[in-house]
C-alpha cells in the first residue's frame, strides 16, 4: 500500500510535469529549428559576403581584406578555424583559429574560389564544430526548462502539502473515530468539522451511523438478554456440532446439566460424537428421531431434531424422553404379556407371526399344546388350582425352552411353542416329549397335588415350502387335536398329512 | 534606353577587364650580397625565385654581389637603368640610400625584403617576427635553469628589435624570474657572416651563466648554434631563417623558420599578373611564413612542453588574440 500524501504529490506531480514537459519540448524544438535556421541564415549571409570578398582578396593579394574574411567567419561561434589558401600564389593568406570550442567532432568545408576568367584562385577551407549547435542548444535552453521544471515541481510540492495539511485533521479524526467504533465505544460523537462542507457531510455522517448503531446494539443486546434466557431456561438440551471438526460447538445450559460440559464431552467421548455425527449425515427423511445414550451408567433417550447443514454446522435439539419411553416400553409388556401366567400372550404371537410374514424368520417350527384334565381342577378345586395349574405349566415350559424358544399362552389352556431355526424331527419329538415330562409333573397346591397332561402337535415352516405361516398354524392345532382325540404322543403335521 | 545602358555597362566592364588583364612584360632581377650558403636567408630568397622560374618560365636574374653597401647600391642603380623591374632587394636593412635610389627610377619595381618605405614604386614584404620570436622566447623561458637567456642580433635595427621584442615577451609570460640578455654585432653589413663574433658573444654569455640564446643574425647564427652544442646538455639555442633541428638534435630547442621563398614567390607573381596594390605586404604565422618548428629529437622537449607551443601557435592563430595584441602594443615594426 502506499502512502497517500506521497501518492497525491506524485500524481499532482504528474499530472502538471506532463502537459508542461510537452508544451516545453514543443517549445524546445521550436526554439532547437528557428535557432538552426538562424545560425544557418547567418552562416549563409556571411559565406556568401566573404566569398566575394575572398575572391577580390585572393586575386588583388589583399591580405587585409583575406583576414577580414576569416575574422568575420571566426565571428560564428561554431567556426574552429578558417583557411583562405592561394593557389596563384602558393601560400595561406589567412588563417583564424578560433580557440573557444575544443571539441574534436569537426565538419569539414571547402569551397574553391573562382576568379572572374573561371580560373581557380584557391579555397576557403572551414572546420565547423559539429556539438556547437548542440551545446548551445544545450547551454542555453537547458537552465531554463531545469529552472522552470523545478518552479513547477516546487509549487506542485507546495500545493499538494497544503492540500494534504488540510486533508490531515479530518483523515485523523476519522481513523481515531471508527478505530473507537472498532473497539465498541459507541457513546463519543465524532469531532465536528465545519470548516467544509464535504468533511462537514462525512462527520455527519459518521454521527448518524454512530447513533444507528448504538440504537441497532441496544436493541441486538436486548434481543441477546432474552434469547440467552430462553435458549438457557429451556428444558431442551441445544447444541451446535461442526461436523467437519467433529466437535461440539456450543450447548445450552440443559445440555450441561444433562449430558455435560462441552469441553468434556469433545475430549472425553470424541468417539460417541462421531458415531452421532455420522449418524446426523447419513440420515434421509424426517429430522427428528430418537438416540439413546448411556450418561453415568444411565441409558437416556432423547428425542433429537436437528437443522440442515450450514457452513459445517448443524444445530441440534434433544428432549429427554427416558420417561416417555420407560412407560412406553410398560403398556407394550402389558399388552403383550398374559397376566396370569406372565409369559407372551397372543398379540405377542400375532406380532411373532407378522414377522414371519415380513420374512424375518426364515425356519421355525410350532407345537400346539392343549392340557387335558384341565376343566376338571377347575371344576373340583376351583379356579385359582386352575389358575396355579395354568402357571406352573408356563414357568416350566419358559424355563426348559428359554435357550432355543418361546411359549405363548394363546388362551385357556392353550400354549404354543415356537422354535427358531432347523430342528431334525428326533430331536423336536424328543423336545415335544421333555415338555410333556415337565407339564404332566405334579403340581403342589395347598397340601395337594395337582396333575394334568398334555397333547401337542407339530408343524415346521419352511420359506421354501410355500405354505404360509396361518396353514402351518392350522396344521399344528390340526395335528394336537388329532393327539388330543387319539391320545397319542405328539403328532407331526407331516404324519397327518401321509396318513 | 534600357539596352543602351546595358550596352554602356558591358562596354565598361569588358574595358576594365582587359585594363585589369593586360600582364605586363616583366624582367625581374635579384640582387644577392654575400654568400647564399645553405639554410640561409639569402638561400630562402634564392628558392622563392627559383620556384618563380619554374611556374611562369620567366627567368629572374641572380646577380651575386660581395660584401659592402655602396657597391649593392651601385649595381642597384645600374641593374635599373638596364630596365630590369621588378628587382629584388634582399637586404635593404642597412641601405640607408636605397629609397632614393627607387625613387630616382620611378618605372622600375623594387621588391624589398624586411623593411617598409613610403616609396609608391617598392613593394615591401615585411614579416611579423614578433609573433614568432614570442614562441621562442617561450620556449626559452620553460627551459632556462639559470633564468638567464640570451639574445644575440645582427644589428641593432628595429626587424631585428622586432625579433627581440616578441622574444622577451615570450620569456617573460613562460617564465617571470627570467632575465634577458641582450648582445648585438654590430658590424654592419657584414654581421650577417660574422661567426667569430658571434661565437665570442655566445662565449660571453655562456660565462655569464645563460643557458639559452636567440641568434638573429643571419649566417652568424650558426656559430651559436656551434657553441652552445658544445657547451654541452642543457645549453640550447634556437634555428633561425631555416630549419636546422636535424643538425642540432640536443640543443636545438625549435627553429625559427622563416618562410621568404613563399613571400618572394607570391610577389613575383603579383607582379607578374600586373597587381600592385599597396607598398607593404605583411606576412606571418597566420599566412604560415613564420613558422616554429619544434625539435622532435631533442629529449629535452616533453609532451606538455610541445602541447604548451601547440597551444600558444593556436592562440596567436585565434582572432583578435591576446598575443597579437600585446605584440601590438609593446613592439615596433
């Protein structure tokens, strides 16, 4: 950058040297013609003066007059030496060395002199000094373009000086008024100018976008104080991740008090961060979906909404909804659990079976188990021995298939059982009848023994097979009723079927 | 009316013309006393004229007299009544009775050397020896050690006071502290061939511690040449009339040439082509019939020494010069 003053001095400078440089080189070339034409006149009239008398002097042996020709020749001062020769009489009449010029670049000139019969007399033989003319060009209208360049170039440093003298207080002011605007000082007016009305205009200017912006920062402090309130009164946790530095940016109050300071959290669980952020870009659809995250050993569920991406930043809400989701997570267990018995009931299996439909189980086998002699411990010993029948038949049946199974009490005295995965049929008979063990074993209610047993049928799904899921149902509800009728062992869908 | 003028006009000119044209018959005669040994001015003469001889064809003819005035002036007289005109009056330095005699022969031309009379029919051809002796002097004075310097002249009549005069000049301007010393022969017409007492002169002057001696004085100037070469180094004199450096390579500083044979050349051809305007002819260093000729083999000489002469040649070329004018001033013709 430059300095302004230098810059306003050198283009005043400029702007007055170039128009007077050209009209003083026009004036230059001007004076550099006329003066050439003037020596060139001057020499003309003379040569053509002293030729004739040369002439006389040379053919009269006028000495006199032979040196009053080189004299009046000397007379220019771009004359070196001039030389009237005789060849009448074989010697120089005259000879004038002009001693004022010393320079070694000379122009010789000889012009034979002619007497009146044509015949030859002799010559005028003259040396000019070549650099004369320009010398005395030089010599004499040099000093006057130097002085009159330093005059102009003097003024021109004079009056840009004064322009820059009265430049200077305003420019300052300026500078030291919006360095204070800088650094927040909005209370002091700038000083005023009145001297012109331009530097006038500025500082009023100033003054006005001064009190604008005191009123604009009130009011954006005002703003700040209730937003601030807000933003840290709110019972969402907000925060701001940069994604790209994988940080957090800033958080509110909640977001302190419930997951922890920013420091920490970017320092201490960079990974977790990341697995959020992740999470946050790859997302598509809705901005709002549920995280958990384990804060002190306690898993918390929020719901989290989050912003659009803007300049690497994504502003976040999370509202702790831990609650919500715990008595969420209760109503289903109620819905899903039998309550006598405390195993799935059959909206768990309705769910179990939308799931196959769904196709997430691609193999599983189903035993229906009904008990028989049920209906008469309910009708001998009432309907709590039934209902103590009923749970002990499910504990027992949970505690020997937990490890590859599920039992759900579809109703009465109905269960079924579903195994997940391929099962030789050896193996589920062998099954079949560890359960039939574990439900006929007896069953203590107030100082007696309770007793029933069971009948269960058989039916394995297959993907491959074709046969939904409601048929194999069928089948093995089928295949336990024809157990049930025949009082068999359990019976296989596939036995029915061969039958 | 018109073409009658012109023809008036024409009429005139082409009568002038002829008048300026008609060349009269000349017979031109040289009058010669003493000996025209080699170098001399009388041999410088004798140049001039023979050079005349051999551009127009016309013969000038060489009388060669003895010695003694009144028989110069004698055959003078008679060399007029034979007709003879122009005739070349070599030395009239010392003929007091000369102007009458040219006088007494109006028709008949006299050409005299050195010296001027108001006489309509001599046409003198004088020379500015000054000019030249100013350089000599100068000379004389960069190279005195003693600062004294001799002058030794035939005789004691204003051409040669000419010669002293510029040479003190000279001195005095290259060289303050310098005296001069000044001896004459004085033994009239026959100084000019006086060695002995030229040598004795240039003796005297050795013994009074001068180092550096002018001789004006015709043929006798080369027995002072001859002394001060066997004086040794650091004795110089100067050449005079003609060139004799070669002869004195240590001890010759410069030679004072004077060019008559240029002079008596241009005369005889003035007269020939039938001019005669003015009784004086002056010729000098600007006509290049004074001429300084610097000794190039005396290792005395150093370049700034001959650039200073350059300079002060150059100088009396220059118009309206110092020199000139101090010359002017201080010396008589």
């Amino acid at each position: 950058m430059k300095r302004l003053s230098s810059h306003i001095i050198m283009l005043y400078m400029v702007l007055t040297l170039v128009p007077l440089l050209i009209i003083g080189g026009f004036t230059v070339t001007r004076t550099y013609i006329a003066e050439q034409q003037e020596w060139t006149d001057l020499y003309e009239k003379v040569l053509l003066q002293q030729l004739l008398n040369a002439e006389k002097s040379l053919a009269e042996f006028d000495l006199a007059l032979a040196e009053l020709v080189v004299n009046d020749f000397s007379r220019l001062d771009y004359i070196r030496s001039v030389k009237l020769e005789s060849d009448l009489y074989a010697m120089t009449f005259a000879e004038v060395i002009n001693t004022n010029t010393s320079s070694d670049n000379l122009m010789l000139l000889t012009y034979p002199i002619v007497g009146a019969q044509n015949d030859r007399l002799g010559q005028l033989i003259i040396y000019k000094d070549k650099d004369a003319f320009s010398s005395h060009i030089i010599y004499s209208v040099l000093p006057k373009i130097i002085f009159f360049a330093l005059l102009v170039s003097f003024i021109s440093f004079l009056f840009s000086r004064k322009i820059l003298a009265i430049l200077k207080k305003p420019f300052q002011d300026v500078h030291r008024f919006t360095a204070l605007v800088a650094s927040g000082e909005f209370n002091t007016p700038p000083p005023k100018h009145h001297k012109f009305i331009e530097i006038n205009a500025i500082f009023s200017s100033l003054e006005l976008m001064r009190v604008k912006l005191l009123t604009s920062r009130n009011q954006l402090q005002k703003s700040e104080e209730n937003y601030s309130r807000t933003y840290n009164l709110t019972q969402v946790c907000l925060f701001v991740v940069d994604v790209k530095k994988c940080h957090i940016v800033r958080a509110n109050r909640r977001f302190t008090e419930q997951i922890g300071n920013i420091a920490m959290v970017n320092s201490h669980h960079a990974s977790r961060l990341q697995r959020f952020i992740t999470l946050l870009l790859e997302r598509q659809g809705s901005h709002s979906f549920e995280y958990a995250i384990s804060v002190n050993g306690v898993t918390k569920h929020f719901q989290v909404n989050y912003s659009e991406r803007i300049k690497n930043e994504i502003e976040c809400s999370a509202m702790d909804i831990s609650e919500l989701v715990k008595a969420r997570e209760s109503v289903v267990m109620q819905l899903q659990t039998d309550a006598l018995t405390g195993i799935p009931n059959r909206v768990s299996f309705n769910q179990f079976v939308q799931q196959v439909e769904n196709k997430q189980h691609s193999q599983f086998t189903l035993m229906m188990l009904d008990l028989n002699g049920f209906k008469g411990i309910n009708d001998n010993y009432g309907h709590l021995a039934g209902d103590e029948v009923l749970k002990a038949t499910a504990q027992r049946i949970t505690d020997y298939i937990q490890a590859f199974g599920y039992v759900y009490r579809l109703g009465g005295d109905e269960f079924i059982i579903s195994l997940l995965g391929e099962f030789s049929e050896a193996k589920l008979r062998q099954i079949a009848l560890d359960i039939i063990a574990k439900v006929e074993a007896p069953i203590p209610f107030n100082q007696i023994q309770l007793s029933v047993s069971s009948s269960i049928g058989i039916s394995c799904f297959d993907e491959r097979s074709g046969i939904s899921v409601g048929e194999v149902f069928n089948d093995a509800d089928i295949a336990m009723y024809h157990a049930k009728v025949n009082q068999l062992p359990p019976v296989f869908s596939t036995e029915l079927r061969a039958a | 009316m018109i073409k009658v003028w012109i023809g008036i006009v024409l009429c005139i000119a082409s009568f002038s013309f002829d008048a300026l044209a008609a060349k009269e018959e000349i017979k031109p005669l040289v009058l010669f006393q003493g000996e025209v040994a080699e170098g001399s001015f009388l041999h410088m003469v004798e140049k001039g004229v023979l050079a005349f001889e051999q551009a127009t064809s016309i013969t000038v003819v060489q009388k060669r007299l003895p010695r003694g005035d009144e028989r110069y002036l004698k055959e003078l007289e008679n060399s007029a009544k034979q007709g003879f005109s122009p005739i070349i009056v070599q030395d009239s330095n010392s003929l007091a009775r000369f102007a009458n005699i040219a006088k007494a022969y109006p028709a008949t031309k006299f050409i005299s050397l050195d010296v001027a009379y108001d006489v309509p029919n001599i046409l003198a051809l004088t020379f500015n020896h000054a000019e030249g002796a100013y350089v000599v002097g100068f000379m004389a004075g960069l190279k005195t050690k003693t600062n004294k310097v001799g002058f030794i002249g035939g005789l004691d009549i204003p051409v040669i006071n000419n010669f002293r005069c510029g040479y003190e000049l000279g001195l005095q301007q290259a060289n303050a502290n310098a005296t001069l010393v000044t001896r004459y022969i004085n033994k009239g017409t026959f100084s000019w061939d006086d060695l002995d007492s030229a040598q004795q002169l240039s003796q005297q002057m050795l013994s009074d511690n001068v180092d550096v001696i002018f001789p004006v004085s015709g043929m006798a100037s080369k027995a002072v040449m001859d002394t001060m070469k066997a004086a040794g180094l650091q004795h110089y004199s100067f050449g005079i009339d003609a060139n004799s450096n070669a002869d004195y390579p240590q001890t010759l500083l410069a030679s004072f040439e004077k060019r008559s044979d240029k002079a008596v050349f241009a005369a005889l051809m003035l007269l020939k082509n039938g001019i005669w305007n003015g009784t004086e002819k002056h010729f000098g260093i600007k006509q290049g019939i004074i001429q300084i000729t610097v000794n190039p083999e005396n290792t005395a000489l150093n370049a700034s020494d001959k650039e200073k002469v350059d300079e002060l040649i150059t100088q009396l070329k220059g118009k309206n010069n110092r020199i000139s004018r101090e010359i002017l001033t201080h010396c008589k013709v």
